[in-house]
C-alpha cells in the first residue's frame, strides 16, 4: 500500500489530480485510514497507469469513466488496445518529425541559396518506371542507406551534383587507361582510395559496403555494361582493385 504522496511522486502527477480522481470516482483508493489519508494498493497504481495512458491518447475524463463502467472491461484488453493506439501516435508524431526535418532542411537550403534536386533531376535519364524499379530494388538491398543517400545528394544542388557526377566520371576513366597495370598497382590503388571517398558522398561507405559494392558490378548486368562502356572488362578489374584495396590497405593495417 502506498500513500496518496508516493502515488502522486511515481506517477509524475499532482496530488490535487489524485484527489480529483477520488471524488468523480474514476480512481478510489483502496482504503482509507480515520484521519482521511488515502492509500492505494498495486491494483490502483495499474489502473492508474491505464488512466495516464489514455489520457495521453487525449480520451476525456468521461470518456475514461466510461470505458471503465462498461459490464465488458478487460484491463488486458484495454491494454493491448491501448498499445495500437499508442503505435498509431508514435508514427504519426515519427511522419511530423520528418516533415519538420525536411521543412527545415528547405529553410536552411534557401538561406545558403542552394535549390535542392527534384527527383526527377535525380534521376536524370531514366523513365519513370525505371526510377522506381531502381530505387526499390537499392531499398531491398541497402535499406535506409539509399534514403540517407538521395537526400545528400538532393542537398548538393544542381551544380554540387554536376560536380559529384563529373568526378565520378573522371576516377572511371583514370581507371580505364590504368588497366595495362595490374590491380594492386600504386597508381591504380589511389584511384580506388579516391573512389571510396566518392562513394562516401553518398552514403557512410565501409569497406564490406564498398567490397559489395564491386563484386555488384561484376554480377549486375546494368553495371557491368556501364563499365563496359569505358573499356572491355573494366567492372572485373574494379573489382578486383577493390579485393586488393580491401585486403591488403585495410586488414594489414589493423594487423
């Protein structure tokens, strides 16, 4: 049994609110003593608890009378209903947080004078149903990651993307005219630490990510043919540039 004040300190409410509670009847304490003091039991302190959790889902004072006087009340039940209806609000106020973020990200974006890409712009060459395909397809694969990466780049704008892009397509072609040398080659290596910086503008690129990344462009037949592009068997030769890279610069260095 626990007094009115040590109710009132567990619960974080006030002790005018538990007195309240006592006289509309909504949470009559177990018992109380001659001098008036109220105690409440365990079973007080859980219907308590439900109290506040309804409240919190802004039911009335009524509204939780109400529920309590019904012949079919199952504190059970009310908790698990309580428990989807508290989901529901945590992801209402979870999409009210990203919009506030990306509202602020728009003002912060205005101020530096940066007009952040639509997505059409991010996607650039390809249709509609492309994009999509793409974009769930990356989803499947990497999660949160392709969010995080389409909103840095949308930040960039249209000329920081421009510049991203033509430095991708520079550390390509250098790779291109490197593949007389054999991969683990200090000229080719360096252009492989450049490309993991690359990546890194994207996304947070570990070096698993960035050895995944390569064996993808072997395997995807999308990749390989844009590496074709530039030179026969160039996807294979990235790759193994980044087996090499991933061995020998990143293990050995922790050895």
């Amino acid at each position: 049994m626990h007094k009115i004040g040590k109710v009132a300190e567990i619960a974080g409410i006030s002790l005018k609110t538990l007195r309240h509670y006592d006289k509309i009847g909504l949470l009559k304490p177990k018992m109380k003593d001659f001098n008036g003091f109220r105690y409440y039991s365990y079973e007080d302190l859980l219907k308590l608890q439900q109290i506040l959790f309804y409240k919190e889902l802004d039911f009335s004072l009524n509204d939780i009378i109400q529920i309590y006087s019904s012949a079919d009340f199952s504190p059970l039940e009310s908790l698990k209903n309580q428990k989807i209806l508290l989901s529901y609000k945590i992801k209402k106020f979870e999409n009210l947080v990203n919009t506030i973020e990306k509202t602020i990200n728009q003002i912060e974006n205005k101020k530096e004078n940066i007009l952040m890409l639509s997505d059409e712009e991010l996607y650039d060459g390809f249709t509609t149903e492309q994009a999509q395909e793409y974009k769930n397809e990356a989803i499947n694969r990497w999660g949160n990651t392709v969010i995080e990466s389409e909103m840095r780049i949308k930040k960039l704008g249209k000329d920081g993307w421009k510049n991203l892009k033509d430095n991708g397509e520079k550390i390509t072609k250098s790779l291109a005219v490197l593949m007389d040398k054999y991969p683990e080659h200090p000229d080719v290596q360096d252009q492989i630490i450049l490309w993991h910086d690359y990546i890194n503008n994207f996304y947070d690129c570990t070096p698993e990510m960035l050895l995944e990344l390569g064996k993808m462009y072997t395997e995807d037949k999308r990749f390989k043919n844009h590496y074709e592009k530039y030179k026969v068997g160039l996807a294979e030769f990235i790759y193994k540039a980044i087996q090499y890279y991933f061995d020998e610069r990143i293990y050995l260095k922790k050895a």
